[in-house]
C-alpha cells in the first residue's frame, strides 16, 4: 500500500515536471515569437528611421536648391532693375547735360555781349569824346527831359532823335535865311560868301556831329537794353539751372534712397531666408542626429537583448535537451518494464487460472474485476469487446501484474 502510494506520488511529481518543462517550452516559443516581432519592429523601425534620414536630406538638398534659386532670381531681378534705373539715369542726365550745356553757352554768350558793352563803356568813358558828349546830353536832356524819358521808356529814340536834328536844321536854315536876307541886301561881297560858306560847313559838320551823336545813343540805349535782357536773362537761366540742379538733386536723393531701400530689402530678404534655411538645416540635423542616436541607443538595446536572448536560448536548448534526454530515457525504462510487466503476466496467466474480483463499482458494465495481493498503479481503458482484454500499465518494474479485465 505505501509503496502504490510513493509510486502514485512519483508519477504525479514526473506529470507536475513534464508540465513544468511543457509550460517553459510553451513560454520559451513565446518569448521566441516576441523577439523575432522585436526584430520585426526594429527593422521596420530603422527603415523607417532610413527613409525619414533620406526624406531629411531630399528636402535639404531641395531647400538649398531653392534658395540658390532664389537668389539667383533675386540677383538677375536686382541686375535688370539696376540696368533699368541707370539707363534711364543716364538718359536723364544725357538731358540735363544738354539743357545744362545749352543754358550755359547761352549765358556765356550773355556773358561776352556784356563783357562787350562794357568794354565799349569803358572805352566812351575814357575816350576824349565823353565830356563833350555827357554835355551834350546834359544839354539835350534839359531841353528834352521829358522827349528822352519817353524814348527810353518806349524806345522811341529815333523820333526824339529826328526832331532834335530838324530844330537844329531849322535854327540853321533861319540862321541861312537870315545870312541870306543879308547877302541879298550886302549883294556879293566875298567876305560874307566866305563867312556863309564857313557857317554852311559848321552847319554840315554839326549835322554830322548829331546824326553821329544820335547813332551813339541808340547804340548805347540798344546796348544798354540788350545788357539789361540778358541780365535779366542770365538770373532766370541762373535760377532755373539752380531749380534744375535742385530738383535734379532731390530725384537722384530719391533715386538713391529707393535704391538703398531696395537693397535694405533684399538683405533683409537674403538675411531671412538665410537664417530660415540655417534654422531649418539645424531643425533637420538635430532630427537626423536624434534619429541616429534614438537608432544607436536601440541598435545597442537590440543587441543586447539579442545577446541575452541567445545566451537564454543556449541555456534552454541545454535544459531542454537534457530534460528530452531523461523523458527520452524514462520513456526507454518504461518500455523495458511494460516488456517485463507483460512477460511476468504472460507467466502468471499461465501458472494461475484464479481470479478475484476486486472492487466491482470501479469498471464498466460487463466487465468483472479480479485483483491478485496488491493495487494496481495505471489502468489505461481500452476497447471494451467481449473477448479482448484491457492493456496494463504498471511504473514499477517490482510490482506485479495483480489486475486485470475480462469480459462475463
């Protein structure tokens, strides 16, 4: 009895250690199954990391691309503009040039006619001529105040001019007459054809002398007119030079200012995408960097755990094989003692006919129960037939086959 009980205890404690080493088997394949998704994961995960590193230096390369040509439209833009503008300038100034140089030829022309009636000026006023003449006109102008002022104001001195000569050929033509009305009476005396023929020269050459005199002044006047207009000339085209280069000054201040402003943006615009590009290339980089090392730190984590997995596995594969060993040997030694077991039945069934029956209650209808000193261990049921028996299944090679079924 205590034996049945030991065996009974053995074979539950070899059912409890193959299910053990079947449950480490079973979690052994799992584990087997959780590394290789693992690695799964990991390759899928540095494809990934592959393919976000080359989506990385794609849009680099095409952010680099982009702003070389960005600049370079920027470049040719600011080429054509700054082509545009300085010919446009140059045309400009092309103008004002010409405008400046026909002003100034102008002025100088203005200049030397002044500088000429100047000298002129200069030349009647130390010329001998001048006091008599300034006399003269002394006297003309106290005769005539009124006749000159109306010349000078109305330029009509050719009138004033023509009166003047006619009361002085009046005044000799009475001086004439009078002569006459005395040669009449005095009758041909050569004194008095001497002294008429002195005073009809004297007439001439004052007549002379006042058509010259009058001929000085309207020169003079014309002059003198001709000095005031381009004076009056020479500021206006010296005032509107000035306007000219004034407003000549503001436009290319201006010019200057757009341009400057024009190049303020575009550095601005340089600077920006210069500074978008760098943060951008750092942003990438930083990503790619953290990519890798996100990829190295798993890289290694993989490694190890790939490392430990094998050493397990190893270790397993060691445990395993041995425990296949000792089933592989129990199951030998109970080959050998089911062959010992059958043969001692064999024996017994033919040195014994007796047969007991034990415990009735336990087996199937139609079969009886005969039992011989001791309990058997295993009973493995099998095909009920009338006329066949049941297999038996003992785990000691001491015990004895003790039961067995037949059929009523």
């Amino acid at each position: 009895m205590a034996e049945g009980l030991r065996i009974a205890r053995a074979a539950e404690t070899h059912e409890s250690r193959r299910q053990d080493e079947f449950q480490k088997a079973l979690t052994y394949l799992r584990d087997c199954y959780t590394q290789e998704l693992d690695v799964a994961r990991a390759q899928v995960t540095n494809e990934a990391n592959e393919a976000l590193h080359g989506e990385a230096e794609k849009n680099a390369l095409s952010w680099e691309d982009r702003t070389r040509e960005l600049e370079r439209q920027l470049a040719l833009k600011w080429e054509q503009r700054e082509a545009l503008l300085v010919r446009n300038k140059d045309s400009e100034l092309l103008v004002a040039r010409r405008l400046h140089e026909e002003v100034l030829f102008r002025s100088q022309k203005d200049a030397e006619r002044v500088l000429e009636v100047r000298r002129r000026e200069d030349h009647l006023r130390h010329d001998g001529l001048m006091p008599s003449l300034r006399e003269v006109l002394r006297i003309l102008k106290r005769n005539h105040q009124e006749e000159i002022l109306l010349v000078r104001e109305a330029a009509r001195d050719d009138g004033n001019s023509k009166g003047s000569v006619q009361e002085a050929l009046r005044a000799a033509l009475r001086d004439l007459s009078f002569r006459e009305s005395a040669n009449s009476v005095c009758g041909n005396c050569p004194i008095l054809e001497k002294e008429k023929q002195d005073l009809l020269e004297a007439l001439r050459e004052r007549e002379r002398d006042l058509k010259e005199e009058v001929q000085r002044r309207q020169v003079w006047e014309e002059e003198h007119r001709c000095l005031l207009e381009s004076e009056e000339m020479a500021r206006e085209l010296q005032e509107s030079i000035l306007t000219e280069q004034n407003r000549y000054e503001q436009t290319l201040l201006s010019e200057r200012g757009r341009r400057q402003n024009i190049e303020q943006l575009a550095q601005d615009q340089f600077m920006t995408l210069s500074q978008e590009r760098t943060q951008g290339k750092r942003c990438w980089l930083r990503q790619v960097e953290e990519a890798r090392s996100c990829f190295e730190t798993e890289k290694l984590q993989l490694r190890e755990q790939e490392a430990t997995l094998f050493r397990e596995r190893s270790v397993q594969d060691l445990t395993l094989s041995q425990a296949y060993a000792e089933l592989e040997r129990q199951r030998t030694q109970l080959q050998i003692e089911q062959r010992a077991v059958e043969l001692q039945q064999s024996t017994l069934r033919k040195k014994n006919n007796v047969r007991d029956i034990w415990d009735s209650d336990s087996v199937p209808d139609g079969v009886s129960v005969k039992r011989k000193r001791s309990l058997a261990y295993y009973v493995y049921y099998g095909a009920l037939t009338p006329g066949h028996p049941l297999k038996y299944v003992y785990a000691s090679p001491s015990l004895r086959p003790n039961l067995f079924y037949a059929a009523d």
